[in-house]
C-alpha cells in the first residue's frame, strides 16, 4: 500500500519549519505503511570561495549503534587530505568533505565495504529504517532539520524484504531521490539494461530501479520534467513516483493511476501526499489550492 508525502517551500521563512511540518504529514499516513519509513532532506549547500571544489555529503549506514564512525572521519580526512565533518544520527552518519565523489564512493565500498551508501550530493540527506513512521522520524531528529524542500515515505512491503535497505528513499547517482507507491513488471530488464550503462543496484527492490532509471535519464541531458515523461513509455506497472532533485521536486502517476495522490499549493508551499489527511495541519491549508493529479501528466516544482 505506503505512503507519500513531500513538502516543498517556496519562501526561505518555511525552511526552518519544514522537517517539523513533514514529521506531521509521516505519521499521518502510518495506516499505510507500518514496517518501515525514511526521508530525504534537501539542505542548502555549504558556501565556499570562488573557483574552490564543491563540499559534498554523503549519508551512511551501519546497524550497530556502537560503530566507530569516529574512525571513518579521522581515515577520510587523512585519505583525502582535507577536513571532514560527521554528522551521527542513530544507525545513520552524515560524512561531508572536500573530494571527488566516486573516488570517496570508491574508498568507501574498498576500505568500509561494512557501510551502506544511502546517498550522496552537495545539499541531500537520506534518512530511513524498519520500524514505524512516527519512531524513525524521531530517531533521526527529523523534526529539528531545516530544508528548502523534503521527501518522505511510509512502506508496506509488498515486493522484497523489510530491511533498511530496502526501505525507501532510493538515492541512485548524486542529488536524486524517489519515492514509489506501487509496482513494476519489468524491473528485472531494465536493472540489466541500466547495469550496462553504468548504474549501480544495491538492492533487488523495483522502486530502486525507477530511481536508476530516472538518474541515467537525467545523465543523458534530459530535464526532469522529460525523465518523468519517458518513464512513462519505459516504466511497465501502475505507480506514483515522487522524485526529488536539489532544485524542486516532481510528482507523476501511471496512466490508470490507480494508487492515491493528492497536491496541495498555496503561495508558501507545495505538498504531495497520498491521502489529503497529511495535509490537514500544514499553515494555510484552508485557502490552499487542493487536486488529485490527473493520470499520465508531470508536476513539477523548481527553485529557479
């Protein structure tokens, strides 16, 4: 069944709200998904001088509390030579540093092939694990995190295990996350047909091989908008996608759409969730704008 919800704001007096607002709108739909949840955070990026290399994040995972991730920081920044920055939060670390992002991707799978990771970008965080909406948003301090923009998802597994890995988000490529109510009939093609082109798979579920689809869609130039379009064609099923980028964020169903959604706009936000409930304790909900997306149709929302 699950549960979707996003929030994205357009004025920057919401973003400090915003993880608090998407905790309400989680737990709203935990009917839909008991035995796991997760979120990605969009946040802004770390400034830095003219013509200076990009600061990068990459959020890991590793199920015993007591780990070391001490360890991992001070071996990342010798490794690399530059200062690093760990963020823990539970079974989850934020890992931030000055260097190129396959050859820390790299490092990670040779020297802590121990670690998991989630994802990896200038401004996202990904967050998720088994257990009830409402316990993982306090395990990892959604409500306190500011952001310009969130996706979240309450699971019912249907289609492969209940682990933390396949929990959703899926983080595949850098900045792209998406979250899927539904499912696909012909993931196992097109996992080796994106394998071959380069992306990388960590779990058998489908949902991650739509986050796969759309970042090599985006890799070869196309717009959001167009990725969203061609999975139409490509993407065998009945879904609603909710796909996520540093800029904004889009929302797409298949052309039955028989899986719920409902968006909501008002001169603040947007919100996306599964069922209007999630909506029912956002500011403005009385004079916003409230509609199911229609089937087969792309909305978008952007930063610029």
């Amino acid at each position: 069944m699950c549960g979707i919800v996003g929030l994205f704001a357009k004025k920057p007096a919401l973003e400090k709200k915003l993880g608090g607002l998407l905790t309400q709108m989680l737990v709203a739909m935990s009917d839909r998904g008991p035995d796991s949840a997760g979120f990605a955070v969009y946040r802004s990026g770390v400034k830095r001088a003219r013509g200076r290399k990009r600061q990068l994040k990459f959020t890991l995972h590793h199920p015993d509390l007591d780990y070391d991730w001490g360890a991992v920081k001070r071996a990342a920044a010798k490794r690399f030579k530059t200062p690093a920055t760990l963020d823990r939060r539970s079974n989850h670390a934020v890992l931030a540093l000055t260097a190129d992002a396959a050859d820390v991707a790299a490092w990670i799978t040779a020297a802590h092939p121990e670690l998991r990771l989630m994802g990896w970008g200038e401004h996202i965080e990904v967050f998720k694990d088994v257990g009830s909406p409402a316990s993982v948003a306090e395990r990892f301090g959604l409500a306190r995190l500011d952001a310009t923009h969130a996706l979240g998802h309450t699971r019912m597994a249907t289609e492969s295990a209940v682990t933390t890995e396949h929990s959703h988000p899926f983080s595949v490529g850098a900045e792209l996350c998406l979250v899927h109510n539904g499912s696909l009939s012909n993931h196992n093609r097109l996992r080796g047909q994106l394998r071959r082109q380069g992306i990388t798979f960590r779990t058998d579920n489908d949902s991650e091989v739509a986050a796969g689809y759309f970042a090599w869609r985006l890799g070869q130039g196309a717009s959001l908008k167009e990725a969203l379009e061609a999975g139409l064609k490509d993407l065998d099923g009945f879904f609603t996608f909710a796909v996520g980028t540093p800029d904004g964020f889009a929302v797409v169903r298949d052309a039955i759409a028989c899986k719920p959604a409902m968006l909501a706009e008002t001169a603040d936000w947007v919100g996306m969730a599964s069922e209007y409930r999630a909506f029912a304790g956002l500011p403005g909900i009385a004079d916003a704008r409230i509609w199911e997306p229609a089937p087969s149709t792309v909305y978008s929302w952007s930063r610029h």
